[in-house]
C-alpha cells in the first residue's frame, strides 16, 4: 500500500511500524548511492527532505559518516566501524547493518 508525506511524493513504504528508524532507512540509502541528493534519499524514506537534513547532521555530529563536497553536490562517507547507539545493539557496527541491509 502507498503512502504520500507532507510533499505529496508517493513511497511504497508499509503503513504502521517497521524494525528500523528513519536513522538507520537515511544511512542505507546513503550506502547505496552516496552521492544521490537528499531530496531522492527523502522520496526513498518517505520523510521530508527537511527531516533528512536533520538526520544527516545527527549522523554527522555522531561521527558516522562524513559529508564530502564534489563540485556543487555532497557525497558522503560512512564509516563502517562505529558502534551502533542503543545499549541493546552496542557489540554492533554499522558495517554490520549495512551488510544485513544491503543484501
């Protein structure tokens, strides 16, 4: 069943809950295609680009990934090795996300 934000951009996202944050939908789309435009990553998610934004810098603040300029676009870089945040899944990195997510 599809869903329409605020933008009226349409995603195949299921209504309801799902196993992983905006966070973790954010970073996977990055992993992707780190050089895709938060615009696309927000179509994707089906969040505000606004609301991407301020993830990304949540995710920069916290060190895991690192926004590169290339031109007059953004890439960013990942880094595999940080631990995941919550006490439960703390022996987890993010490689060890992406690896499950990308599969």
């Amino acid at each position: 069943m599809a869903s329409t934000n605020s933008r009226n951009r349409t995603t195949t996202a299921p209504p309801g809950w799902t196993f992983l944050t905006n966070h973790s939908h954010v970073l996977i789309c990055l992993a992707r295609d780190p050089e895709q435009r938060l615009r696309d990553v927000a179509d994707k998610v089906g969040i505000t680009e606004r609301a991407v934004q301020k993830i990304v810098h949540e995710l920069e603040e916290a060190k895991v990934l690192t926004r590169q300029r290339i031109g007059r676009r953004n890439a960013y870089k990942i880094h595999l090795s940080r631990r995941l945040r919550h006490p439960v899944e703390r022996n987890a990195r993010i490689e060890d996300l992406l690896e499950i997510a990308l599969e």
